[in-house]
C-alpha cells in the first residue's frame, strides 16, 4: 500500500482513528511528516490529537518552522507540553530558535520548570557553538557505581536518551572522567565496578568550541557521538553525529559560495528574500568591479602598441581567460586540500614545486596547441605574433597556477579565510599580470617602439 | 603526560614493554597512530610484536596506506592473520583495496579461509558502491526468536559488531524483515518474541547503489546505522555514518574541483603525480582556450568600433569580469541547491524570477557605482561613454545571472552532472554574450558607424 496526502484526507475526514494510528506505527515517520505537512491546518490538528504523543513529537521535529510555528500557535498549553516531552533537547533548541519572540514566550509558559530549565541553558549559547546544537539526553553513570547500580541506571535513563551505545561517567563534582561502552559492561558480573570497564581516553568538547571544531573532531576520530562540557569540566551534554552532518553540509555551502565571491546568507535559495540575495553577491561583485580598473590602466598605457599592431587587441580574453582558469583551478584545489586539513604552510616549497612542474608541462600543451590554432582559425596573423601569444600564455598560466596556490596559504597565515581571501581577490590580480606579461613580451619580442 | 615519538623511540630502544602497554591502554589510539607512524620501521615491528592484538588493528586501521603496505610486507602470515582478526570488514576491504597486487595475494594467502570468504566478498563489489564499503560485522537476529536468544546472540556477536544499538532481524531465507533497537528489548521478559519489539518501517539500500545515494539515504533519514541487502533481499551487511562522512567530503571535493574546471583526480594534492595533475586540468583549460576564440571573432569584428573611440577597449576587461562574476554567482548557488536536493527543474520559473529581481536591484547598484568611478578616476571619457559602458554592465548581469542559474538546471534535464556542465562552459558563453551587448550598446548609443 502506498500512502498519499489524498488517502491521508479521505482517513482523517471519515474518522478512522484505528488505521490511521496503525499507519504511523507501521511506516517511515520522515516520509510520513513530509506528507502530513500538505495537510489542511484543521486535519493536521486532528491527527495530532488522535496519535500517540511519541509519534506526534518526532513528526514535530520532522516539520519545517513554518508548520511548526503554526502549530504551537494553535496549541493549548498541555499540548505543548507533551510535544515537549516527547522531543530530544537539541531538537527543542533548534526550533525554538528559529521562532519569533511572542511564540517561544508561549512555550516557555507552557514548558514544566524542569524543561524550562532545559530550554533556557540551550538557548543561552551563542549560534554555532557546541552548547547551541548539543542534546542533554544522555545517560549518566557515576564512578565506583557497580555494573548492577549502572544497568539500572541506563534501563530508567535509556528510554529518553539519545544513544545508549555509550554512557557517561562523572565524578562526585559531576565531572567527566570517563565513559562506558554498552556492550562491554553488559554480559559482566553484577557487582563488578564499572571503573573497571571504564575508557579514559576519550576525546571531549567544550560548550563555547565552534560547531566547526566539533565536526572536525567527530570526523577524525571517527566518533558518532562526543560529550560536551563547560570550563569548570563539568559533563553537560552530548552531540551526535546526525546533528554534525547538518552541520558540515552548511559549512561546505558557505565555502563554496565564498570561493564564488558570494558572502554567506542566512536562507537557503529559494527562500531567500531579493534583499537578502543582493546583499550577498553586491559587495565582492563592486569590489572586483572596482579592482578591475587595474587592467584598464594597464590596457591604457598600451593603446599604442594596440594602435601600432591592432590585432594583438583579439587575443586579450584569451590570454586572461586561460590565465584565470589556470590560477582558479590551483587554488581552489589549495583551499579545499587546506580545509580538509590536508596542507598547510609547512608545505609551502612542495606547492611551489608542484605548481612549477604542472604549471610547465600544461605550458607546453597549451604552447602547442595555441600556435596550432592561431594559424589555421582566424583571425589571421604571422608566425611571430603567433609564437608571441602563445609564449604569454605559457609564462601567465605559471604566474597564475604558483600565484593561485599560494594566495590561500598566505590567507592562513594572516588568519584570514582562505576561500573568502583566495577566490576573488586572485581574479582581478591574474587579470591585471597576465596583461602586463602579454604586453611585455610583445614589445619586447615584436619590436613595438613605445 | 604528554607523549611524543622522541618518549615512545626511547621507551622502546629500553624495551620498557610495560610501560609501553599502559600508553596505548590509557591514552587515545587515533593520536598515538598518527605518532607511531613517524617511528622506524624496525620500531614499529617492534612495537606490533609487543602490543595486543586488539590495539595492532587499531592502529593498523589508522595508517596511510603507504605504512599498511610496509607492515605487510614485512609481516609473517600468522601477524597478518591477527591483523585481520582485529580489524572490521569495511577496514579491511578498504585497506586491500589501496595495495599492490602481489601484496594483496600475500594477504589472501595468510588469510583463513573465512576471513578470505569475506574479503572476496567485498572486493567483488565494483568501486564506490555500497557494497564496496559496508561491513559484514552485524548482529543478525531470527524473527520468532524470544528475547532471551536475542541477548544470547547479542552477546556473543556483539563482541566483533560495529554496533550493537539496533540488530537486525532475518526470515528463515535470510531476508531482512526488521529491525530491533537494543534498548528497546534489553529490559522485557525473556521469553517474549523479539516480533513484538520489531520496527518493520526500516531504508535499506541495495549492494550495487552508489555510495552517494547511500549517503543522502542516511541524511535523510537522520540513520546512524544503514542495512544493505543484495538483489534478493538478502541481508548481507551494514554501513555506519563515520563512513558515510568521509564519502560525503570525496564528493565535496569532487564536486568543487569540477566547479573550477577540474577533472576527477585520484590522489590528494600532496600525493598526486604531476602528470596526475596536468590530466586534471589540461581538458578544460584547453576547450576554454579554444573556445576563446569566440570572444576574439567578436572583438575582431568591432575593430572599427575600436578605431573610432580606442577608449572603449579599456572597458573590455571589467565588462567582462564582471558580467563573469555574476554569472558564476547564481550558477554556483544554483548548483549547490540542486546537490542538496533543494532546487529541481519545476523550480525554473521560481528561479528566473528570483535571478532577474536580484539582476534588476544589482543592476541600479553598479550602474551608479560605476558611472562615479568613471568620471572620477582616469582614464577619463566623456558622460556619454560612462553612461554607455554603465548600462552594458546592467544588461550583461542581467544576463549572466539568468544563464548561469539556468545552465545548471539545463544540466540536470540533460541528465548531465550540473557542476562539470555549468561551471567551465559558463565563462565562454557569458564572455562572448557581454562583448555583444557592449558593442551593440555602444553602437547603437554612441551613433559609431561600423
């Protein structure tokens, strides 16, 4: 059976309660929430009433802020409440933080003193910190408690708790000192300490590191969840990997976007307001038309070695073009190596000598293939102009393969980001030599007098 | 303590193994591996002589492949069983698949006969599937069993498990039926029917699936864990998240590098060979060359343009620039949304209208920032050409960020990769588009007789 919005409408307005509540213990509740929330705001309120409050409060996390806000405002308090109750804390976090003031004031009212408490410690942290995405639904176990005491412990913990793959161990100052493994204290003696079982060489992140850091960590040592804790050591939360993978993905855009000169923006595309798109791509779009001046003048101050030769004019876009692509290529591959930690300033020399040789051989290839073409499409000209143009290119595709390599390194040293640094500024540079190495190399080579 | 290779060299150069033992018991293994690694070969045997079992794959699984390869040339085939023994499936399949044919024989050879079994398994699987990076290291429970045999079974394989939160229930034909978190059956009545507790609404993906789709599987479905079955429905392994992570920053990193006209290259940067690297970008810079000579066909026929008002051609470089930037602004957000999944062709007319809002609003912007920067900094023309050359701008924005958001959606119709579509034919076309809407422009405007 497959299940559609229309068969969805047909149950919920002839009322039967009993299928439906079977259908959203049988079939995928991501699927399900993604098909609900075509639903009318009416039949959306009736479903609610009528599902167990577990179901509704995952459905709820699964939901866009749009439908979330609408329906906590048409919720009565005790309806918040259970949703509440039924949510993982850094799914509360994260749409309250999205709503507008008169709402989250609403589900502050609602929430119980203990969740308030919850809520309020989330929402304290700035956005993009480890305490702003991190869950405090974890299972706790205290040092010296026995493997009895822990089972115990993780069997009433447990069924609130994100993961019980691994517990926490804290001291008597509710510090982290250690974490157990499920599996390894599962099938031991009862009264066994768990200190015993217990790792100590676990890696762990505090409340106020960037969200960035926590990924990073994650990934290299290959954790699916890392405990979080605050400057007095004391264990207050955890994060999971799903969470980081949200996380990464945001990064990886705005990484993107800078190396295309866009500065990051708040909304993904289509939701974006017109305002908001131009704010981001306007301030590097003026920046780079205002730099581009620099080749204009160095055009300008060659108007009669163009006047002298006037086709040397048409092969102006080729040479910066190829010597843009050149430098983009080396650098882009730079900045991501470098955010893949991969490369850093140590390896300044090796860079130098990679670029020198990939930037010699392309030279070559391109060298050849450029008098090929100059000679047989128009517009037509002589060997030596030929040989000339194809000799630029060869010197500003080096130029611009060393120079865009370097740029993201000089970048890192300057504690400046590389993407954002790299990317535009290395257009309207590259422009600007591969002029001055075309024109230098024609006066020269060519005999213009200037 | 802080430990650096300086303490580990003399530490065994004293062959103070107890001390050594206690290090890799008490202090974190992901560390230590990176450190190890810059020991001598001959201390590095040592230390693998020394060590359990269970810390040697470890550490074995944290190597580059380059020390993996040495290790197995040197090992014995009894320590190249215990490697094996020690290591997950997907660890091993990863590490074989990186070596030289006779190293991978060696280690076929000293495997058992079940280890081989399994390693020919997975190496059986073409690259980049899911079949190619799953593990075969699972609980697999029976459906009909009682929860009493279900924890039996949990303990006995759970040992050499990747996880133990959920396993995954089986038919008498080894079909994958379901799934059974642990903390949902660890605390009910022993001779319950694990059925009970079972969640059938379970995403599997296939063996041949790629790994990319397995990827946005698991993000999409929040899952830490995935199940793999073949075309039978057989269950015959699982892929956990850590993994997935690393496949998600290869496609990253594919994905950018065809953004800036870089072909797929097989090593990282620092590794790579330069003719490795001279094939990842010659391709493109030389159809971008060529293609190149559009934009000179188009300049060579406005020669007398040119000859009439010579100032004109200083303009060239920041018309085109920035009618590219522009373009590459709206292609490289309509690409990254379309990776996401958050843009689709039925969004086009969403898209148009959003481009051209933003064109307009950016548009006022440059004009007036541009005819300022004309009048004011040299070199000096008339209002007339300020105006002309200010007007172009706005039209050829206009154009590029309609063509560059548009291409990559063209791409995805096409059933072509949008990034290496969009991204490199983009700079051609919108070069050549600019330079006809300037002459035309100026043309027209300035009254120029051609």
């Amino acid at each position: 059976m497959e299940i559609t919005v229309e068969l969805l409408q047909e149950m919920i307005s002839n009322k039967q309660i009993k299928r439906l509540r079977e259908i959203f213990d049988d079939f995928n509740i991501v699927d399900l929430a993604e098909l609900v929330q075509e639903l009318s705001l009416q039949d959306l309120l009736f479903l609610f009433k009528i599902l167990r409050n577990e179901i509704t409060g995952i459905l709820f996390s699964y939901f866009d802020s749009e439908h979330q806000e609408t329906l906590i405002e048409s919720f009565a308090s005790h309806e918040i409440q259970d949703i509440l109750d039924n949510l993982f804390s850094d799914d509360i976090a994260e749409f309250i933080e999205e709503m507008p003031a008169n709402l989250v004031k609403k589900v502050l009212i609602s929430a119980t003193a203990e969740q308030r408490k919850e809520i309020n410690l989330l929402l304290s942290y700035p956005e993009n910190t480890a305490g702003s995405i991190m869950s405090t639904d974890f299972v706790e176990l205290k040092k010296g408690d026995t493997i009895a005491q822990a089972i115990k412990k993780i069997k009433s913990q447990g069924k609130i708790a994100e993961t019980i793959n691994d517990c926490y161990v804290v001291d008597g100052e509710r510090r982290l000192v250690g974490l157990v493994a499920l599996k390894s204290i599962l099938f031991q003696e009862a009264d066994d300490l768990i200190d015993e079982y217990m790792e100590m060489d676990f890696v762990a992140v505090k409340t106020h590191d960037d969200q960035e850091l926590v990924a990073q960590q994650m990934q290299h040592y290959d954790l699916l969840v890392i405990p979080v804790i605050n400057e007095a050591q004391r264990f207050i939360g955890i994060i999971t990997v799903d969470d980081i993978m949200d996380v990464l993905e945001e990064e990886v855009t705005e990484d993107i976007h800078k190396m295309a000169a866009i500065r990051p923006i708040e909304d993904s595309y289509l939701q974006a307001s017109v305002m908001g798109m131009v704010k981001s791509r306007v301030f590097w779009l003026l920046i780079l038309m205002i730099s581009s001046t620099l080749a204009e003048h160095i055009l300008a101050g060659y108007e009669e070695a163009l006047a002298t030769i006037p086709a040397l004019a048409a092969f102006i876009p080729m040479i910066m073009g190829t010597a843009g692509n050149a430098g983009s290529q080396s650098s882009v591959m730079v900045i991501r190596e470098i955010s893949l930690k991969e490369i850093s300033i140590k390896d300044i020399w090796k860079v130098i000598k990679i670029e020198t040789h990939t930037s010699l051989l392309l030279g070559i290839v391109l060298f050849g293939v450029s008098i090929l073409r100059i000679m047989i499409l128009p517009p037509s000209v002589g060997l030596d102009i030929a040989l000339v143009v194809s000799l630029s290119l060869i010197v500003s595709v080096l130029f611009s393969n060393v120079f865009g390599a370097l740029l993201p390194l000089l970048a890192v040293v300057l504690k400046q980001d590389p993407a954002a640094m790299a990317g535009p500024l290395l257009t309207s540079l590259v422009d600007a030599f591969a002029l001055i190495i075309y024109f230098t190399l024609c006066i020269g080579l060519l005999g213009i007098a200037i």
